[in-house]
C-alpha cells in the first residue's frame, strides 16, 4: 500500500516492477544529463538521493527568485508585469513542495520503509 501523497506515475511499493517505475519517475525530475550515469540507474535508492537534493535546490532558488523579484524587476516592467512574476513563483514554490514529498516518499520506499495505515 502507497501512503497518502505518494506519485501516481511510480506504483505502489512492493507491486511488480515498482521500481523501475520509480527510477523513470525520478529521472524524469532530474537533469536529463544524468540519465548518462549508469549508476544512478542501476542503484535507485542512489538516484532517489540525487533526486532529492535537485527538488531542494530548485525550492531554494524558487524561494531567492521570490524574495528578489521585485527589486531585479522594478526598473524594466510593469507592476502588473512584477505581480505575475511573484504569482508564477508561487505557484511553482506550492507544487515544488508537492514534488519533494512525493521524492521524500519513493525514497523512504526505497530505503525499506513502509507505510502502515494506523486506526
């Protein structure tokens, strides 16, 4: 059984071939150059790792990108213009936040830890 949150592209941990649907699901989050690295492939839990660390970079530059927008922006665009880009942050900091507990979650799987649903 999958606990709540968990990707609807990766099946459930312990069905056939689960992961092998991880590993293409992670690779599709990654950096396309590092489908180049046999390793990664060949030891998921690795790649869930790496995985990991690039969804917390970009939430660290999305969250800079937000804090700075407004003064990188103030002289070349409008207030309408600056007020999209700050929306368009937003928005990609609230589903970053998805994506890396959807990570979070395969790579605890990964790691052998399983979601138990408690009464």
């Amino acid at each position: 059984m999958a606990p709540p949150g968990w990707p609807r592209q990766v099946r459930p941990p312990d069905a056939p071939d689960w992961e092998a649907t991880a590993a293409s699901w992670l690779l599709d989050l990654c950096p396309p150059d590092y489908r180049r690295f046999p390793g990664l492939r060949r030891h998921v839990v690795v790649l869930a790792r790496f995985a990991v660390l690039h969804v917390e970079a970009q939430q660290l530059a999305t969250r800079r990108g937000l804090s700075e927008i407004r003064g990188d922006l103030r002289d070349v665009a409008s207030e309408a213009v600056v007020l999209a880009a700050v929306q368009t942050f937003q928005l990609e900091d609230a589903r970053l936040q998805g994506v890396r507990r959807e990570v979070g979650l395969v790579e605890d799987a990964l790691r052998g830890r399983r979601y138990r649903v408690r009464m």
